[in-house]
C-alpha cells in the first residue's frame, strides 16, 4: 500500500509547488514586468500621496465635484467589501423606485433633458470608477456654478478626460471620475 500512497503524495507534492506557489509567482512577476500600473492597483497621486485607485469608484457627494454612478453597495456607496450585483430584475418594484430616485436627484440639481442610463442605474459591482461623456456633460452646469467656473471650461475638462473605446472598438468612451475630479481642482489652482 506505501507504494501507491508514496508517489500520490510526491506527485501532489509537486503539483502544489508548481502549480500553486511557481506559477502564480511567475505570472504575478511577468504581469509586474509588462504591466507595472495595472499590476500595482493603478494608482492615482496627487502630490506624492495616493489618493485613489483608476479601477475603483470613489463617492463625490458635493455639488464642486462630478458625481460618479449611483452604487449598488448599500448604505455606504462605493465600500469595496461590500461589492455585489444588486440582483434586481426588469420587473422589481425595488429597482423602478432606486431609479426613480435617482433621477429625481439629478433634476434636483439641475439636470434636464434625458438622463443618461448610467446616470439611473447602478453598474454590476457598485465600484465602477467611471461615467459616460454624456452624463459629465449633464453635471457641467451644476459643477460650473458651484465654482464660479463657466460651462465651456468644465465641457472642455470632460473633452480632454475622455477615454475612447478600447482598441478602437470594444466598449463605450468613458470618463473616469477620480481623475476628472482631480483635474477639476487643478484648474481652480
């Protein structure tokens, strides 16, 4: 019997070795290597300290910043240990009245004309770093105000903070809120 078990162990032995501390370590060097942003949490800093991931949404409450996308976290928008899909369906009474809602805060600030999807709807994990062009543009008006700045500075902030699609054609053009927000308090010195 010690002869069957004996190179069962050996064998799982070296499988946890090369499969769970060699290759992970191998891949984890290699993605340090080619991609040292990504694979070191794509960090944002503001004067030499961090004050952000461009991965993860962070909550903007006041009116001189732009608001990201409503987040499906709970009480406490944007909490990382709390990430989750909201599991809501089309036909959920709770859902219509989240949206319902936060349209109603958009045109509480000054919003008009169509509010854009991501404006309404919280995104699948509730940590989504970033907005669609058309609902930064539907904040400018709030954001100028509050400034003191005029609409075409702030519209020209979200121009040259806009992301395209990736690779030219996978996904939306974005605009990530940390780095326009950051930007915004560069403009006003």
């Amino acid at each position: 019997m010690l002869a069957q078990i004996r190179p069962a162990l050996v064998l799982m032995a070296l499988f946890t070795l090369l499969v769970g501390l060699a290759y992970p370590l191998a891949i984890t060097g290699v993605a340090g290597l080619a991609f040292p942003g990504a694979a070191s949490g794509s960090l944002i800093e503001r004067d030499g300290k961090v004050v952000g991931s461009a991965l993860i949404g962070q909550s903007f409450a006041s009116d001189r910043y732009f608001w990201p996308r409503p987040s499906a976290t709970g009480p406490d928008p944007y909490n990382a240990d709390a990430s989750s899909g909201s599991n809501l369906g089309p036909t959920s009474a709770k859902l219509r009245d989240g949206v319902a809602a936060n349209i109603a805060k958009l045109r509480a600030s000054g919003v008009t004309g169509s509010v854009p999807a991501d404006a309404a709807m919280a995104s699948g994990s509730g940590l989504d770093p970033d907005i669609s062009p058309e609902f930064a543009h539907a904040q400018s008006a709030r954001i100028a105000a509050a400034r003191g700045l005029s609409e075409k500075d702030v519209s020209d902030l979200i121009t040259n903070a806009q992301e395209g699609r990736l690779m030219g054609f996978i996904g939306e053009p974005r605009v990530n809120v940390l780095k326009l927000n950051l930007a915004l308090d560069k403009l006003q010195g």
